[in-house]
C-alpha cells in the first residue's frame, strides 16, 4: 500500500509539474520582458509550484505535529494558490488552442507595430492574470457562501400514495477539515432542517482528518433532525482518516450508518427501504468488507420503494435491478473550471438526474468542496429530493 502512494504522488506530482511548467512557458513567452525579469518570473512559477503541491503533501503527514494557526495558513495559502493557477492553466490553454485555430484556418495573426503576436504580448498576459483573478474571486465567494438548495422532484409511475410527495434532504462531500469547520456546517444544517425532510442522508466524504482532530468541529451534525430517520454511508475519504472511528462518532451523532444494510420506514401506510454501501474503495483498505448491494438489501420487503444510498455513482451498475432511486455524491460535478468541463470523462454519472434502465440515479454535486476553496462552474448543494407519482 505505502509504494503504491509513492508511486501515486510521483505520477501526480509529474503531471503537476508539467502543468505549471506550461503556465511559465506560455504566459511569459512573447510578452518582451528584460532577461532578468523573465527568470525571475519564471523563479516564482517554481516557487508556487512547491507551495501548490508538495505543502499540502508535508501537511497530510505532519497535521498533528504543526500549531493549528500555522497549519491553517500553510492550507490555505497552498489551496488559494492552487485554484488560481488552476483558472490562469485554463485561460491560457482556450488562449493557445483559440490562436492556433486562428492562425491554421486562416493565417491570421495580431501583429503590433515592434512585430510582436499580440496575443501573447506583455498586455495580453496581464488581461490573462487578471481574468483568472476574477475567476478566483467568484469561485471563492462561491465555495464559503452557504450552500443553496436545489429542488429535484423525481418522477415514479407506481410510487404508493403514501410516498407522493415524500422528502429527502441530501447532505454530501462536506469534507469537514483544514477549510471547512463548525460555522459553515452550523449553517448547512439549519438550512437542511428548515426544509422539515422526511429523511435526512448523508451519503459520504464527511470530513478531511481523524475523530481526535476534527470531533469538535463536526458536533453540529448532532443538530439535524427529521420525521422518519438520518442516515448515513461511508465515502472514499473515510477510510483514508480511519473509517471504523468515524462510523462509531456518526453513530454517536444520531445518525445510523447502513453499511451493507438497509431499514424500513413508512409513510401513510405506504413503505419505504432505505439501504446504504460501503463506499467502492472499502475493499481495499479491508478485502474482507467490499460494498455489497445484494447484501445491503438482502431481506428487504419486496414491494416496498427501493433507495439505494452510495457514494460513488459508479456504484449504480452493480446495483441494477435492485433500486428505484440511488443517491450519490463523490465527484463535486468537477468543483471549478476547468475541471468541470471534463469531469464526464471520468465519471459517465457526473452531476444532476440520470435514467439507468428502469431506476433513477441522483447525483449531488457536493455541499462542501475538497482542496481549493472554489466553485465556479458547478455550484455546491444542500438537495431536496421530492418523490411525485407520475402519471
């Protein structure tokens, strides 16, 4: 397991680096700077690439060792540094492919009067930087604002009478940690109550840090409420910050876990079974333990209505057959640009309502956010999930 991390961090730390050595090339090139500015500029992109990369990596092993005002600087200046670089790689690469379709289709170029392409003049690289500070500003106002609620009514044609209108409040991707604390989730959790939800899920990525860290930070989840039960499944970053003990301060938190396992409930005398996953990754941290959809619903009443609570949406097509609606969360619908726009190409269920054969999949694009502080193209959620028979 500890060389498949190096060699994980390596590959990563390569593409990283290949990024912002594409940032240093193509946003100084061009723009006429003296010889000695040039390598100073180009001095501080290396500069920012350590901060970016290899401090959140020192932090990940040494969070417990640091003050935590020191810590929470050293995050936040390494995540701010990452999200904007993260838009200037973006507006860079729109730039170059916008000049090369330009200039192949028809021969065009924006010469100034030294014999300088404009495009990548010094002007033209300082309107670049400021739109990518723009970009930051509305993507962290986006990610720290309380999250909206977003309505979604799913459509079933023999849904019981007593399930019509049937509310669920989804909660996930929180990742309560080094950014995000107790006063934003004091706020997620008023909002979710003020909705007066039948159920109340939180479908995980729960926190970024152990219970011994983050135990106080996390008390204002004991604060949800609902008519007919909270429940709550485990996602990836669980088992990266010890699974079993946050399963236990979940529980402790009035929320129960379906790890595997399901419960009834009724409305109007109409049923409803709620089964959770153990999160896809569960089998590697403990073969033993692997997500099991035929165990979560093993003894389920047959005609009752089927929610499928599980983290990755990927967890959909080995559950087909099994549920009427599944309830995911996991990939943020990619958190800010440019992430965002490519997303589905690792995720086909990316963001928002799907049809997977004859059942529905729901997926949340996340009520926190991970790493950079940002939303920007994919907004975070507090969702109010509506069940309506259909006609």
């Amino acid at each position: 397991m500890r060389s498949q991390r190096i060699i994980f961090f390596l590959v990563i730390s390569a593409v990283m680096f290949g990024f912002y050595s594409y940032i240093s090339n193509r946003l100084f090139d061009g723009a006429g700077l003296a010889p000695a500015l040039l390598t100073g500029a180009k001095t501080l992109m290396a500069f920012l690439f350590l901060v970016q990369w290899f401090l959140p990596a020192v932090l990940w092993n040494r969070t417990q060792s640091l003050p935590a005002a020191l810590k929470s600087f050293l995050y936040w200046t390494a995540y701010l540094s990452m999200g904007y670089f993260s838009f200037l790689l973006f507006l860079l690469v729109v730039r170059d492919l916008a000049w090369l379709g330009l200039a192949g289709a028809y021969a065009l170029k924006w010469i100034s009067s030294d014999g300088r392409d404009l495009l990548y003049s010094g002007p033209a690289a300082l309107a670049l930087a400021g739109t990518a500070l723009v970009f930051f500003i509305f993507g962290l106002f986006g990610a720290l604002l309380t999250p909206p609620v977003k309505k979604v009514n799913i459509p079933i044609p023999d849904l019981p009478e007593g399930l019509n209108g049937f509310k669920i409040v989804q909660l996930t991707d929180l990742h309560v940690g080094p950014s995000i604390q107790s006063g934003f989730l004091e706020k997620v959790v008023r909002r979710a109550n003020g909705l007066e939800p039948d159920l109340t899920v939180v479908t995980g990525d729960l926190i970024d840090g152990t219970v011994e860290q983050l135990k106080e930070e996390v008390k204002p989840l004991g604060e949800l409420s609902a008519k007919l039960g909270k429940y709550y499944v485990t996602g990836n970053h669980e088992y990266y910050w010890g699974a079993e003990d946050w399963i236990a301060k979940v529980r402790e938190l009035g929320l129960t876990p379906l790890l595997n396992s399901h419960e009834t409930v009724q409305r109007d005398g109409a049923v409803l079974t709620v089964a959770g996953l153990l999160d896809l990754t569960a089998a590697h941290f403990d073969p033993k333990t692997p997500a099991d959809p035929k165990a979560a619903f093993q003894g389920a009443p047959e005609k009752s209505f089927r929610l499928l609570l599980a983290h990755q949406p990927k967890s959909a097509f080995g559950a087909e057959g099994l549920f009427d609606l599944q309830i995911s969360g996991h990939t943020h619908g990619g958190q800010f640009l440019p992430w965002t726009l490519i997303v589905g190409l690792f995720q086909p269920l990316s963001r928002g309502l799907y049809r997977v054969k004859d059942a529905w999949v729901y997926v949340s694009q996340g009520t926190g956010f991970w790493g950079p502080p940002f939303r920007l193209g994919a907004s975070s959620e507090i969702t109010l999930l509506t069940l309506q028979k259909a006609s």
